[in-house]
C-alpha cells in the first residue's frame, strides 16, 4: 500500500481519491469455527438491523450495540434507529 502525504492549509481545498477492496471467504473455511477464522457466513449470523450480514453491517451493529451499552443512548445514524 502505497501512502501519500501532502498538507492541505486553511481556506484550501483538494481532493482525494479512495479504492475499495473486496474481501470474501472461500468456502474452504467453513472447516474452521467461525470464532477461530474470525469471520461469518451470511447463514451463520443474524443481524438485529441489517437483513444481509456483511463485515461493515456486523461492526456497526456492534458499535451501536457497544455505545448503548456504556452511554444508554446511540448516534441518531445507527443502524435501527428510526
């Protein structure tokens, strides 16, 4: 991963290009516990507001999940919140 530093001052603007990467799981890995390869299937897991598990669904339920726990409330854009 290549990273690229320049400082953008006060009243500046510029602009910044992103790639994404795709992560998937062979099925191979279903020999393995979900708890020792760290991830899910999407038949292996239920959401509470995301109907497709996904990594990105999965943290930010947990987010959520975790700021309601320690604060008793949630950011107004988290997931089931309506």
């Amino acid at each position: 991963m290549e990273f690229l530093s320049n400082a953008v001052g006060p009243g500046k603007e510029t602009q910044i290009g992103v790639t994404a990467i795709d992560t998937y799981s062979a099925e191979a890995l279903r020999l393995f516990k979900a708890e020792n390869r760290e991830c899910y299937f999407s038949n292996e897991i239920n959401l509470d507001y995301h109907t497709e598990y996904s990594r990105s669904a999965c943290i930010a339920e947990c987010q959520s999940n975790m700021i309601l726990q320690q604060c008793n409330c949630v950011p107004y854009y988290s997931p089931g919140i309506s």
